[in-house]
C-alpha cells in the first residue's frame, strides 16, 4: 500500500491483479448486470489507488478495506441504476400483462396479492426496501419511526409474506 500510495505502478499492477477476481466477484454479486460490476470495480480500484495513503493497517486488512469499498460502490450503483422511483402502492395495482412471461406474472399477482393482505404499517417497509433499496434506517428517518420498529415490521412482513406464499414451510 506505501509504494501504491508513492505513485509505485507496478505495486499498482500487482495490487490490481491480486484483488482483482474478488473485487469483481463482490460486485457482481451485488449489482448482477457484468458490465456495471466491472465499472464497479474500476471504480473500486481507482478510489483505493487516491486514498491509498489514508489506508491504516491497524484498522484492518487491505482486503477488508477494498472490498468494503467496491460493497459501498455496487449499492450506491443498484440505487442510482432505479431510473424511476415508483410508489410503492402503486406497484399493487398495476396490471398485469400475458404473453411469454404467464409464468411470471401468475407468481407477481400471487405476490401482489399476498401483500394486499399485509396490515399498511408491514406492507410500506418492506416495499420501501424492496423499490427504492432503502435500508431500515433510510425508512425509519423518513417514516419519523424508531429504527428497531422499522426492522421489526420488515422482519414481520417478510415472515407473513413467506408463510403466505409457501405455507407448507418449505424453504422457498
């Protein structure tokens, strides 16, 4: 990390080649599309070659430290990749449509359904999360709700909306 932060490019080649299938691994496992993973994971490197420097060896490994960073990286990409937020209400009453995907959409209306039954309090968190990726503290904070009752709610929803959809228990 020193010669990287030196302006070293062969410690940066090295570093590059040695973290580099983790890197992308981690950020296609977040973002799923490979084309965004390896901007990701550009990203990734070149944010690690600027704050080189500022690296402390004391506060953790240099692999925790990267890869905290692309993990960082690939959410604020899958957020800013949503082109338009949609009301969560607004997705339970969309229509739904027929062609190739009857499979599909039979299980989204079945999903839609079962969400329909969830009290509103549920039903907003975990939609919230699901649409716009905000996380139980985003929600809480716009809510005006304590942190702990928003991760309950969506803890609740989860578990009714798993039992509904599969009631005979099997993991899904």
């Amino acid at each position: 990390m020193d010669r990287m932060a030196a302006g070293d490019a062969e410690a940066t080649v090295v570093f590059v080649r040695r973290f580099q299938p983790r890197v992308y691994g981690l950020a296609a496992s977040v973002v799923g599309d490979p084309g965004l993973a390896e901007e990701v994971a550009q990203d990734a490197f070149v944010r690690a070659w600027r704050h080189a420097a500022a690296y402390d060896p004391r506060r953790g490994r240099v692999a925790s430290w990267l890869l905290t960073i692309t993990r960082n990286l690939a959410i604020d990409a899958v957020r800013l990749r949503r082109d338009h937020p949609v009301d969560p209400d607004r997705l339970l009453r969309l229509p739904a449509t027929a062609g190739d995907l009857v499979d599909a959409v039979a299980e989204l209306d079945r999903v839609r359904a079962e969400l329909r039954t969830l009290p509103p309090e549920v039903r907003r968190p975990i939609l919230l999360s699901i649409v716009y990726g905000l996380t139980a503290a985003e929600i809480a904070a716009r809510d005006g709700l304590p942190l702990g009752t928003v991760k309950t709610r969506i803890r609740r929803g989860r578990t009714l909306l798993r039992l509904a959809m599969n009631p005979a228990g099997a993991p899904l």
